[in-house]
C-alpha cells in the first residue's frame, strides 16, 4: 500500500485500528495523541514515527485518521496545525461530534485544498482490533472513493450516507436508541433482581422474545454480574444522547425516553461512575448497588 496513513487520536480505538491497518499492509506513518506516553508506546510498536505536534502528523501523511473524543477536541486539533501542509490530503474523522462539526471540517479543510470524509463507528474496540467496525460515512462522494480501500480494511460493513453530516445524524440515533435500550434492560434486571428471580434465566426469556436486543447480547451478564469494564464509557452515552436531543431540539421533537435516559447517564457521571461502561447505568437500578435508591 503506498499511501501513508496518520492517526491522530490513539487511545483504545485509534490504537486499535492503527495495529489493524499495519498488519494488513498500509503504511502507517505516524501516530499523535495528547498523551504523549502513549503515543511513543504505540509508535515503538508499530515502528512508526509518534509525532510531536499536528502538523508533523500532516506533513508524514497522505490521508490522516482522526478518533477524538468531541466537538471541542475536534475544533482544537484542526485549528492547532493539523491543517499545515495540508493540500492533497484527505482527513478521515472517526470521532462521535455534532452533525455541524464534521460540516465545518470539511469547510475548513477545502479551504486549505484538502478533504475529509466523516467515517461514524457503530462499534467497539474488539471491532477495531479485529476490522469490523460498522462505518457510516458522508462527504463528498469522491472523498469517499479515495477513503474505501482503507475503511474497507477497517470494517465489515461500510455505508455511504450522503453528505458531510448525514453519518452524524444516523450515528446519533445510532447511539439514543442503543443507550436507551441499555437503560431498559438495567431496569428490567433491576426489578427481576428485586422480585426473587433467577437472572440468568430472565435473560434466556428475554432473548427469545419481544425483549431481545443487541445491548442483551452485549450487557446482559455484565449487568447481573457488575462487570463493567469499559468498551463504551456512560460519559460517552451521556455525551451521545446529548446530540441526539439537541436534533430533536432542533426538528422540535419531543423525545421523553431519550431525555431521561441522558438524564440517568448524567447521574452516573455525578456519581463518579461516568468513566464505567455503559452498563453500569444498572447501578442506579439494582437495590444496595452505590446509586440504587435505598
């Protein structure tokens, strides 16, 4: 693979998908992150250069990969030098950020004679490793075509949405439902729990009827057996379903689950429980767990 590719962003998901695109052939050529520590451990490991500021991750790429964690993130690195030496490259944005954002990329980045592509990961961190994230993509369609070979490493399913923005909005309906069914489920096992129930059992009855979903496959046992380590921290729900509800704002929706699911997401955070996984959110429903109403 000729083209050398940049990832800005290598925490569990950049890292990740940095390990995949080497291994299967492409050029990896720098690596940055705030944490810089982490950054030099990566590069050592995929002997690679851990760029010391932005603008050397442009100038030793081709197309560069962002996985930051907002719309403030996103805002900061592409004023702060990510943009020099930018002409021809193509910027490929993995991160979770408001529709508008990845709008204001693009903009900023064809002022400066560069592309970008938004490329919404509806998966996890083993989907990283492995290359099988499920990516939502918008921007220019040629954006796309110059993106696929490296996003087809990536995943096992690659849609094209339509326009800079377009994967944003599905990737936040993505996420409201996906958070509020995570939310249901903690209650429904919180209140088996509570009723004497065999949970193991409720989760098979579940699974076989109208109360199957994918967060049961997912979340289920963690839930019964308060294992929640994290692949898709509760901060990052709380953020997500933010998004959704300021759509809806926006489409003057009314939108109750979605708000109080934010709303126990939000709790958790308060709780000093925002960096556990998802779900954890049944540690406000399961009685004598740390936030479960006594």
């Amino acid at each position: 693979m000729s083209q050398k590719i940049g990832l800005v962003g290598v925490g569990r998901m950049g890292a990740n998908m940095a390990r995949r695109l080497r291994e299967t052939g492409f050029d990896v050529s720098a690596v940055f992150d705030v944490n810089q520590e982490a950054a030099e451990s990566l590069a050592k490991e995929l002997n690679c250069a851990a760029a010391a500021d932005l603008r050397s991750v442009t100038a030793l790429s081709e197309i560069v990969i962002t996985v930051v964690s907002d719309d403030k993130a996103m805002k900061k690195i592409f004023t702060g030098g990510l943009l020099a030496r930018a002409k021809g490259k193509l910027f490929i944005n993995c991160a979770t950020v408001t529709p508008e954002i990845h709008v204001w990329v693009e903009q900023k980045c064809e002022a400066k004679g560069a592309s970008s592509l938004d490329a919404c990961m509806a998966s996890s961190i083993t989907q990283a490793r492995q290359g099988t994230l499920y990516l939502m993509c918008g921007g220019k369609p040629e954006a796309f075509e110059r993106a696929k070979p490296v996003l087809e490493k990536l995943s096992s399913a690659l849609r094209y949405l339509g326009p800079a923005g377009r994967a944003a909005q599905v990737k936040a309906l993505v996420n409201m439902v996906m958070n509020a069914n995570t939310a249901a489920l903690a209650e429904g096992l919180g209140l088996g729990a509570a009723l004497g129930l065999d949970l193991t059992m409720l989760r098979e009855v579940f699974s076989q009827t109208g109360a199957r979903s994918g967060v049961l496959q997912t979340d289920g046992e963690d839930m019964q057996n308060r294992e929640h380590s994290c692949f898709f921290s509760a901060a990052h729900a709380a953020k997500d379903s933010g998004i959704a509800l300021k759509l809806a704002k926006q489409q003057k929706l009314n939108l109750p689950l979605a708000a109080a699911t934010k709303r126990q997401y939000d709790r958790m955070i308060q709780l000093g429980l925002g960096e556990l996984d998802k779900s954890g959110i049944a540690e406000l429903t399961f009685k004598g767990r740390k936030g479960a109403p006594n």
